[in-house]
C-alpha cells in the first residue's frame, strides 16, 4: 500500500519543523510496508496520551484510541488481551509517560506484554507552551522554572531495561532511515518494545545543533547482554553534558509475556446458564 | 413467626465470618431464610470479629440487636455483646478462654481446647466444634450439620466432622429449633450476586484494584473466571483499571469494574474519558466510611452525589441501588445492558452493609434478566464511531474491519472521531450524548425503577441497604415504603405516583446529610423530616423502629 493511503482530512496543527513530522511519515511508511508483508494495517490499533505527540491520531488513517494524559498503556494493556491478533502501538509523551504514567510505563515492562511504545521525547511540555519535563536536563528554564530546574533527568532507557522491558531503542527525528529500521524492529517484536524518539521541540527546546553534533548510532554491540546495553544506555544521562548520544538498537531479548500467559477465557465458550445454576445449588 | 438470632464472636484470624456462614447454612437446612451482617475491624489478627445471623420464615434483609444466643469463643464477645441476652437467651463458650460467673441465662460451655487437643487439631477447628456445640443447643439434629459440614468443607473434613461432633456431644439441649416447611434457598452476598447478574448478563472481563468492600467481588470473579469464561485483571492502580475496562470495551469485550470510594476518586478521569469516549462500563462503587480512608471496614450512604457528580464536564450515566442480593442480581444485568445499549458508564451503587451482607437468594423474586444486544453496525458503506442518529447512539463496531478505521476520541470530536474545536460539532455532540441519556431514561419508564411496599400514609423513603430494615419495620408500624432503586436517570414520574396518597415522608439513609433527600428535593419534592446514621453501622430493626417512633410520637 501507499503510505499516503494513510492519511486523513485531519489539518496538521504542529508547528513547522516540529519532529513529530518524521515520526508520523516514518509510521506511515513502516505500517504501509508491514501491510505489504502480512501484517494488515486493519489489525493496527494506535493509542495516543495527550500532549502535541497525541495529534498522531488523528492524521493516520488507522483504528485509534485518543486516550487522556499518560493513559495509553492500560487502554492497549487491554485492548491487547481482548485480541491477541491486534498489534498495539502506543504513541506517547515524555511528560506524558514518564510524568503523569509512569507506573503504566514501568508495569508494562514489567508484563513483556506484547506492545510497542513510540516515546515522543522533546524534554519539554508543548502543548501547555514550554514547562520542564522528566527528561530536561537540569537547570533547564521553563516558564514553571524560571531559576532553572533543580532535578537530574530520568533516563527513560534504563528504566526500561531494569523494568524488564524486552527491546529497547533510541532514535532521533533527522535520522529517518534509523527510526524506520527501529520502528520496524520494535512493531514486529514480541513482547514490550520501547523507542525513544529524540524528537526536536522548535518552538520550545531546540536541541537540532546540540543533537547532531553529539548523536551516534551504535554498532556491533551485543543486544542480548543486559550489561552491555546498561553501559551503553548511561553513557548518556539526558544532562547538558556534551556526552555523545547513542542511538540504535541497545537490547532485544526473547522473555515470557503477559498476554501470553494470559487465559483466553472467553464466554461463549462455556455453557453459563447452567454453570450459574450450578453455582447457585453449590451455595444451598 | 419464627425469628432467630445468633451471633458468634471471637478475634480476627477466628474464622468468624466462615462459622457465620456454616450457622446460616444450618438454619437454611431447616427452611429458614437467613440474613446475616459481618462486623469487623481493619486488620488480619487480632481485634473483635462478631458475625449475627438472623433467621426467619419470611424473607428478611436486617438484623436486630437482641440476640436469642451468642456463641463466645473468647471473653471479649461475652463483655461486649452480653446486653443483647434477653432472658431467654443462651450463651455458648470456650470454657478455656470464657469465664462467666452468675449467668441470668441458661449457659453452656465446652471444653473446646481439651476437644482439640484430643484430636491434634488445627485451632481454626475451635469454630467448628462450638457450632457442634450450637447444634446441640438449640435441637439442630447432628445430620444438619453433618450434610453442612460435607458439603461446604474443603480440608481436612473428617477431622472436622470428629471435633464437631465431639462438641455436639459435650452440649445439652435447651430448646429445639423447629423446621418450616420451606425450600432452602442458595445462601450468598450481594458481592456473590453482583457478579452472577453481570456473568449472566454477558459480562466478559472484570478489572479491579481491591479494596473493601469491593474486593471480595475482585476474588470471587478471579475463582469463577475459568468457569465462566472471564477475563480478570488485578492492574497497578484503580486510575489503570478504569482505562482498561475501556481498552476491553473498545474490543467489544463486556467489562466491570469494582471499587470504593478512594479507589473511585482515582476513576474520576476516566469516567470522564468514558463520557467523551462514549465507552460503555460498569462500575461497582461500595461505600464505605469516609471521608478519605475513613472507616474502611463499615458502611455508609455517603458517595451518592459523588457518583452523580464525579467526572468533568456533562454526561448521561446510569445509576442503581440494590438493596438485596435478588436485586444486585438483576439490577448489574441491567446495568450492564444499558451501559452497552447507551454507551454510556452505569454504576451499581452498593454499600458494606448490601455487599458483605449475606442473604437467602430467592432466584424466582431476583426476575428473569438476560443480556440485551448493543446496537451494532451494519457494515454498510463507511464506519463512522460518533454517527448521529435520532437517539443519539452511534452504531458500535469493533476491528479489525475491512478498510474501516474506529477511531475512538476524549477530545471533542465529529463522527468519524477526529478531533475538532468546531463549534457547530462540539454543540451537537453535546446533543447526542444528552439524547443518550433522553432514550435512556425512557427505557427505564418500564422497569420498577421505585418500588413501593405497604399503602400507609406515612411514608419511609429509603435506598440501597436501607430497603431490608426499612420494609420490615414499616409493615410492624403500618408505614407504607417507597424505595428509589434507580437514581440516574432520576425516575421523578415514578416517585411522584408512589406517593399518591402520603401525607408524610420520613426519608432514612446511612449518612449525615441526607444526600437522597437533597437529589429528590431538587425534582421538587418537599422532604422535611429525616433519620440519618451515620457511625459506620446499619440501621438495626429495633433501632430504627425507636427512631421512626421518636418522628411521629
């Protein structure tokens, strides 16, 4: 298919240059080549939180669930075991995942369950026109910290690692070819998939000049080693140092997954009516 | 009239609320139908446990404060509870653990522990052998207990049978519990019957962070969900369950959820989405105490303008009160069809006292309930999730479709389910839900959204757990009562002809604003007098009748 089949009527409201840009033509580019290959773009569901990443839903032309802020996670949490055939894809905010849905965040590791989370990082709020996020690096001034934040940045990637998360990855949006390779890697995972996206917020943090002087992809690193991917993930801490940035592949493994050992106990498979009566005689 | 009352204490860790249940099977072997109120503190070991069972010919939903015996497995039972004794009455003990010098009553006690001893048994038997005792006691012949005790004890039943009957055999009768020609009814909560009328309704999943006195519904579905074909979840936090319940239904998966008041305030977003969203779910709301953690063990009538109010923004809801477990029954089967026939979210508004309450269930009373279709697309040209139509319900599908998208959107939204700040399409969306709650309400004009008992002119005007307590006392003074099950949609035609005839209305709730009264009020109706209880107890018989008789003295 044609990932221009992929769009709606919906008007673009963000902001020229905004890198949510790549991550909506790079999803319609991997989810139209996904069709091609067997996956059906029928079986897609997006949940989205709230936050300028959220608008994704609405100009993707697939089912979709425009969820409130930091819930994506319980919505597909659900909407994976009611359909195990369904492929989930979350598209979320930093403030949103990591700020107001972090226990969703950490639970979904947790489970392994079956689902890819597309983290639209911009290190600062948009919408709400320019706050502190988890991920800003300290002494960042935002309109709710005009002496500058006093917190160290949370390293969404180690959370993820240590929270049993089985495929995590970073990419940044001037670097299509990557984020396409990562978006693939993640959507055809099996068990919970995580993608920080470096996506550059113009208006409000502009870290272009900062990102591509610092920015490397990882090569030849042993994805199945649980140490390695920790080394690789901190040698980056999301801080103003001038620290180069990984990107790429950091870890996949295969580990058991929630909607996997999640009974596909279904009504019409059993006879309730008289399962009722026989409950009700064994209360006599 | 045969009117029976027991009530066996003794501290958390006893098996109180068990032996409660084995006392009520007994008189439900006898023809009796049963009511029984569990009383306990929030903890796990330790602390006064006390379970009052009440038996009685005729259908009964309260309990009194006297007590024809109490069963005393420690001291602190007898203490607390000896003022219930009526001259008549009889007191069973552990001579181990229960001194009583110059008893007015007739006494009996059992060598409980020497018993246990003999045997090398567990001390969680001590229930087990003074309920022999009981049986003893009171004529229960040994066979009851013996068919009681094969049929409901999973471990260790022949130790359990020794000890019983060894205490049957160490007590004396003093009287003989005579049998009613009456058949014996299946004996459960409302939490028990909450659940069967929404499995039987098609409930398909059930998701719920525990907390009393929800949780016991949370168990009862995790046991039964192989048997029935349910899907349980138990997520990180109840703000998870709420989402979640809508992730299911956005699957068309029939989904509930179970929860008080704390776990609700964290559901309040959610319930908010599921308005915008147009997502149907239920949602089981105990009432506790409160405010915030309040009394987290005991009962009140407090969070009803809560549910009513809870959420930003205006939406259509569905709310129902059941005031036994013949009506939570029947009532979640409702609940969960019209959630899914108006996509909308329905509340089962129950209370400690209505959802740990055990009670006779009465399948024939309960009404034949089954589940109802949603409206579902016809697969016809394009799918539109938020379609107008004249009642305002948008035809559900759920994917994969066929090159169809469901978008599903808590933003303000058109009918495919894009996002829109137009304010043409903000309006008439607004318009269609409210024309949701329109043809809901309608709906409701053929249930028995009040019911009325007794035709005196004064009145008691009642909801929720109150309904047992309230009937029976009403019918002693000639009152008539008027019980308001449905409280959203708000049946003000009803209410009106119910109260054809009354020149005075009392209303009674288990709170101490009068939170009903106020609801009603706004409708117009004048309600001036009122009997509020609000100390985490029920209503007892005997009390509400001194109370009832202090008002119109």
């Amino acid at each position: 298919m044609n990932p221009k089949d992929l769009s709606t009527y919906a008007k673009n409201t963000w902001c020229p240059g905004c890198g949510n840009f790549s991550i909506l033509n790079t999803m319609k580019t991997v989810l139209s080549s996904l069709d091609d290959e067997g996956f059906p773009i029928d079986n897609v569901v997006l949940v989205s939180g709230i936050g300028c990443h959220g608008k994704i839903v609405d100009y993707l032309k697939v089912n979709s669930f425009y969820s409130i802020h930091g819930r994506t996670l319980p919505v597909a949490t659900a909407i994976k075991l009611a359909n195990p055939d369904l492929k989930v894809i979350c598209c979320s905010g930093d403030g949103d995942s990591l700020a107001e849905g972090l226990d969703h965040l950490m639970f979904a590791a947790k489970r392994n369950i079956d689902i890819t989370l597309i983290l639209h990082d911009n290190r600062v709020y948009g919408l709400t026109t320019g706050q502190y996020t988890p991920t800003s690096p300290w002494g960042f001034k935002g309109k709710s910290t005009p002496l500058g934040t006093q917190e160290f940045p949370m390293n969404p990637a180690e959370l993820m690692l240590v929270g049993g998360a089985s495929y995590i990855a970073r990419g940044y949006t001037h670097g299509i070819d990557l984020l396409r390779r990562l978006f693939k890697e993640a959507i055809t995972h099996k068990g919970f998939s995580f993608v920080d996206v470096l996506q550059v917020c113009v208006t409000y943090f502009n870290m272009y000049e900062s990102y591509n002087k610092r920015v490397y992809e990882v090569k030849d690193n042993d994805t199945g080693s649980f140490d390695d991917a920790m080394k690789i993930i901190r040698s980056w801490n999301y801080d103003g140092a001038e620290a180069p940035i990984p990107l790429g592949k950091f870890y996949q493994v295969d580990a058991p997954r929630f909607d996997q050992a999640f009974p596909g106990y279904e009504p019409h498979k059993v006879d309730r009516d008289s399962q009722i009566k026989k409950m009700l005689e064994n209360f006599i | 009239m045969h009117d029976f009352s027991t009530l066996i204490g003794g501290i958390a860790g006893d098996g109180i609320n068990e032996a409660g249940v084995t006392v009520s099977r007994l008189f439900n072997q006898l023809g009796y139908r049963i009511y029984m109120y569990y009383d306990y503190p929030s903890l796990i070991r330790g602390g006064h446990n006390f379970s009052l069972i009440r038996a009685s010919d005729r259908k009964i939903g309260a309990h009194v404060n006297t007590v024809d015996v109490i069963v005393a497995l420690n001291q602190e039972t007898f203490e607390l509870h000896k003022e219930r004794l009526k001259d008549s009455s009889f007191v069973i003990y552990d001579l181990d653990k229960v001194k009583i010098e110059n008893l007015a009553q007739k006494g009996c006690g059992l060598p409980v522990s020497a018993i246990l001893k003999d045997f090398s048994a567990p001390m969680i038997m001590r229930n087990t052998c003074i309920i022999g005792g009981f049986c003893k006691v009171v004529g229960i012949g040994w066979p009851v207990l013996e068919k009681v005790l094969k049929k409901h004890i999973p471990k260790q039943l022949d130790l359990n049978l020794k000890v019983a009957r060894k205490g049957y055999d160490a007590a004396v009768e003093f009287t003989r519990i005579e049998r009613v020609d009456q058949p014996s009814f299946p004996i459960l909560t409302s939490n028990q019957a909450i659940g069967l009328g929404l499995i039987k309704a098609g409930l398909a999943a059930y998701i719920a962070y525990p907390m009393t006195p929800s949780s016991s519904l949370l168990d009862f579905m995790a046991k039964s969900a192989a048997d029935f074909g349910l899907k349980v979840v138990h997520p990180e936090s109840e703000i998870a369950v709420i989402l979640m319940a809508q992730g299911f239904a956005y699957e068309g998966v029939k989904a509930a959820v179970g929860t008080s008041g704390g776990g609700f305030c964290l559901m309040t977003e959610g319930l908010s989405l599921a308005g915008m969203a147009e997502m149907p779910i239920v949602i089981m709301l105990g009432q506790r105490t409160g405010p915030s953690t309040g009394l987290p063990t005991y009962t009140a009538q407090a969070d009803l303008h809560f549910a009513l109010n809870a959420g930003q923004g205006e939406f259509p809801r569905f709310i129902v009160s059941p005031g036994d477990a013949e009506e939570a029954y029947y009532w979640s089967g409702v609940a969960l069809n019209m959630a899914w026939k108006y996509q909308v979210p329905a509340f089962i508004l129950s209370d400690k006292t209505v959802s740990e309450g055990l009670y006779s269930f009465d399948a024939a009373l309960a009404g034949d309930m089954n589940e109802e279709a949603p409206v579902l697309w016809d697969g016809k040209g394009d799918y539109n999730r938020y379609k107008y139509t004249e009642t305002g319900v948008s035809p559900l599908a759920f994917p994969p479709l066929k090159g169809q998208t469901v978008k599903v959107d808590g933003y303000t939204h058109d009918e495919l389910g894009i996002t829109t700040e137009d304010p043409r399409a903000i309006a008439s969306m607004s318009d269609k839900r409210l024309l949701k709650g329109l043809a809901l309400a309608k709906e409701m004009d053929g249930y028995e959204t009040v019911r009325v008992y007794g035709n005196g002119k004064t009145a008691l005007l009642c909801w929720g757990s109150n309904k047992g307590v309230c009937t029976e006392v009403a019918e002693k003074l000639g009152l008539r009562v008027i019980q308001v099950l449905v409280l959203s949609p708000f049946p003000e035609k009803r209410l009106r002809d119910s109260l054809v005839g009354v020149e005075r209305i009392i209303t009674v709730e288990c709170n101490s604003t009068g939170q009903l009264s106020r609801l009603a009020r706004s409708y117009g109706f004048e309600l001036r007098e009122q009997i509020l209880k609000y100390d985490g107890r029920p209503f007892s018989l005997d009390e509400l009748e001194a109370e009832i008789r202090k008002v119109i003295a």
